[in-house]
C-alpha cells in the first residue's frame, strides 16, 4: 500500500503523524512511504532522517494523488479537503462532533474517515487517544503554573504552596487518562487536587494509585459548584467517545470563581465541558472572562511534538501496519477497536455518537467500506 504522511497546516501544530522509526518498519513490511517535503520539521525531524529509512519525499499535491492511506494528526482544514476523494483513507484525529461543518465537508469527498479518538477496545479504553491525553493531562498544569502568574493576570500564587502558605486548589472535572495524569502531576508539585466523575471505579482507582493524596467527589451539579468556586485552577478532561464533551461548568459558576484564576479546558478538542469556553490558538492562548484566565487550545500537544510525535507514532503503528497489509475491511472484521474508529465513509456516517451529535442518518461500516 501506498502511504502518505502531509505536513500538518493547523495554526501551531508542529507533530508530525509519523516518525522515520515508523517509516523504516512500513517498508520493511513491503509498503511504500510518501512523505511531505518538510513534514517532520516542526518536531526537529528532517527530510534527509525519512529518507534514509525509505520514504520518498513530494510535494502535497503529489503525495495526495499517490497516497491511499493518508495519515495525519488533526483534522483536514477546508484548504485540504479538494485533495480528498472516495477510494482512499484518512487515519487522524477527527473530533467530528464538535464541527458540523467538518463534517459534511469530509462526507462530500466521499473518503474514508477514521478516527484515532474513537478508536475503542472492549474494555472501553482508547489507545490512540491515550498517548495524547498523557501528554495533554501533564501539560495543564505545567501551563496552569505558567499562567497564575501575575505577569499574565493570574493570582499570583504558587502552586505548592510555601511553609506556612497554603498551595493552590485544583479541581480536575474527569477522572479519565487525561485528568488521572493532571491529578498526578499536580499533587506531585504539591497543589491540593480534587477530582471530580461519574465513574466511581475510576476515582478509586485514583484514590488507590495515589495513596489518598487527592481529594475525589462523585460528579453532580452541587459538587461541582462548590469545588469551581473555590479553585485556583480549573482543568476540563471530558470526554464521551465521538460525541460532544458535555458542559458541566455554567458561565455563572465562572463568574463566582476567584479573580485571577485559572481554567484549562482540554476537553475543546470535543466542544468544551466549561460554558465560557472557545477554542484559542497557539499564538493567543488565553483570553478572561469574569477576570478569569481561560485556555483553550486545542491541539496542547502540538507545544511538544518531538515527545507527542514519538508517543503517537508507538500507539497508532500497530493500526497502520493492519490496515496496509490487510485492507481496511479485512483489518476492521479481525479489530473491533478499530472497527470503531470508522466515522464515515463513502458519503455516510458510520460512528453512532457522531451521528447523534447532529441528528443525522448512521449507517454500519460494513455496509460501506
């Protein structure tokens, strides 16, 4: 099969959807790899390093017209989508349900859209979101410390806290990877965490791997008023697979909290679990509302991408190798989980969450791939 590995044109976005290491094992397996001039730039990664492990370097027009299996990391921007087209398939983060017209887009192309966000095994995890949540998780708060600074409007405390000085309070919406990993960075610096989810086995694994450190409260509408307006930082980490990320914060719990605070909602990706939330970019991260520092990125990762590269290359390469060698039909009958990261093909959808998201017609994979 035919490969193709574009340059990623999304404001900020410096990842790459795959590594030479990646490359040098799809040859090996018989493949060929058409990679973008200057794809791997961003994350330190040249064109001679794919080179040298098999790939042949081309322009983005020619890479789309070889290319069968198109792998990248975000969604296809308007700009890219007259290069897509029925027969061929797109392996990436999609996050349709925040984006109808995202979606429609991708369905008049006709191709084939596989998410790596929905992409699901029997026990409910999501491998190839995993990785990027890790990162996504650990990243908030290195950025929640950033920006209580008050050079940027922030409370101007530190984090841990000092002998006699209490530390800062974060409360984590979402016990989930995302939110497991902020918790773990968090308390490690010495904030005081509280984690708050509908998944009781969830914030007991919390509870247990984290020796009681952190604070866990099962998830309503009082809880979550009460811990939001005394947070110093507020980090969204939900999320429902392939469907929009539920708003669990009301603007008027954003307008009770304290000057000067702070709130990551890495759940944007998926619309956004706070009310006051919009999607920002890399070059203006934040903006106040009710003088409250919010952040809203949607590809975090982006701001590491030679660690994100890496760790997304190692979680999405079993995936790529079965779809090249097998097909994606044969591949998707043997997987389940990646039967579940089909969302649309050939014009339809195919993912029922996506399909509710926008009260459209679903259709069954298998019908149409």
């Amino acid at each position: 099969m035919i490969i193709g590995v574009p340059k990623e044109i999304k404001e900020g976005e410096k990842r790459v959807a795959l590594t030479p290491a990646g490359v040098h094992v799809l040859v090996h397996d018989g493949h060929s790899v058409v990679v973008e001039t200057g794809a791997g730039m961003g994350s330190r990664l040249s064109d001679e390093e794919y080179i040298l492990e098999g790939a042949t370097i081309a322009s983005k027009k020619d890479l789309f017209d070889k290319a069968e299996l198109i792998l990248k990391v975000k969604e296809p921007l308007e700009s890219e989508w007259p290069y897509l087209r029925e027969g061929k398939i797109l392996f990436t983060y999609l996050h349709l349900a925040s984006s109808r017209n995202l979606t429609n887009g991708l369905l008049r192309t006709g191709i084939t859209g596989i998410a790596y966000e929905t992409v699901q095994d029997k026990l409910g995890n999501l491998p190839l979101l995993i990785p990027m949540s890790e990162v996504a998780g650990r990243m908030a708060v290195q950025l929640a410390v950033h920006f209580l600074e008050a050079e940027y409007g922030g409370r101007g405390i530190l984090l841990s806290g000092v002998p006699g000085v209490p530390p800062a309070e974060v409360v984590i919406l979402g016990c989930g990877v995302t939110g497991y990993n902020a918790a773990k960075v968090a308390e490690g610096q010495g904030a005081h965490v509280t984690i708050i989810d509908i998944n009781y086995s969830r914030l007991k694994y919390a509870d247990d791997v984290l020796h009681g450190k952190v604070m866990t409260l099962f998830s309503n509408p009082y809880m979550i008023k009460q811990a939001v307006a005394n947070a110093d930082v507020l980090i969204g980490a939900v999320l429902i697979p392939g469907a929009r990320a539920p708003v669990l914060v009301t603007e008027e719990m954003v307008s009770e909290m304290k000057p000067g605070s702070v709130i990551i909602d890495i759940s944007v990706d998926q619309g956004g679990s706070i009310e006051t939330t919009r999607p920002t970019s890399h070059a203006e991260p934040i903006y106040k509302i009710h003088d409250v520092i919010h952040y809203a990125v949607p590809n975090m990762p982006a701001s590491v991408p030679l660690t994100s590269t890496a760790a997304l290359t190692n979680a999405t390469l079993p995936y790529i190798r079965a779809i090249a060698s097998k097909g994606l039909k044969k591949a998707a009958e043997h997987d389940p989980s990646l039967a579940a990261g089909i969302n649309l093909a050939r014009g339809v959808l195919t993912h029922p969450a996506v399909a509710e998201s926008f009260n459209m017609k679903c259709v069954s994979w298998k019908k149409v791939v």
